[in-house]
C-alpha cells in the first residue's frame, strides 16, 4: 500500500514507492506559481511523474496512478526472486518434524 508523509510546515509530501526502490517527494516548484512538481530520490524520473501540478493531491493521485499500473522494476523482481529461493532453501534443509528428525534415537534395540 502506498502512503504519502505530508509535511505542512514545509509544504511537501514523501512516498515510496512499492514497484521501484526509490522515494518519491512533492515539493512547490521552483518559481513558484502555486504548483507542485514531482523529485525522485533517484536520478531517473518516470515520464508520467514529470511535469507540474495545480495541487498536491493532483500530485499524489498521479503517482498512485502510476504505482498502481506500472510493473516492477528489475531490482525489486530480483529481490523478490532472491527471497523465494532462500525459503525454498530453508524448507529444503530443515527437518520435516522433529519427532522424525529425532525417530532413531527413540529407538531400542530388542536385545
């Protein structure tokens, strides 16, 4: 789910974003005007966050829009492969129970 931490002192807003591992901020333009534009944490912004906006909330409703719709980026698809593979690890190497793990030590010889 996506928040946004709005600041009204300063008059800005931060996200993050959940598809793409960046943080997105709504900050006034530079010049002023009332309007609002979009700053990424990374260098690349996407080319539906750019441009300025009347309003925060024009702001805010244009990035969940586009964190709705957009896919994942390649890192987050890695990390979450990468999780995956390590559960599949730990469910592969740990015992199946431990009365099973333990079975042959329970066991007595009918001497």
């Amino acid at each position: 789910m996506l928040t946004f931490n709005v600041d009204k002192d300063h008059k800005t807003c931060t996200c993050e974003l959940t598809k793409r591992k960046c943080t997105l901020t709504i900050e006034p333009h530079p010049r002023g005007y009332g309007l609002y534009v979009i700053r990424s944490s990374k260098t690349h912004l996407p080319l539906e966050l750019k441009g300025s906006f009347s309003s925060m909330e024009s702001a805010q409703e244009t990035i969940s829009k586009f964190d709705k719709y957009a896919k994942e980026s390649d890192t987050v698809k890695r990390d979450i492969l990468r999780e995956q593979r390590e559960n599949r690890k730990r469910a592969r190497n740990a015992p199946a129970t431990a009365t099973e793990s333990s079975q042959h030590l329970h066991q007595r010889s009918d001497n």
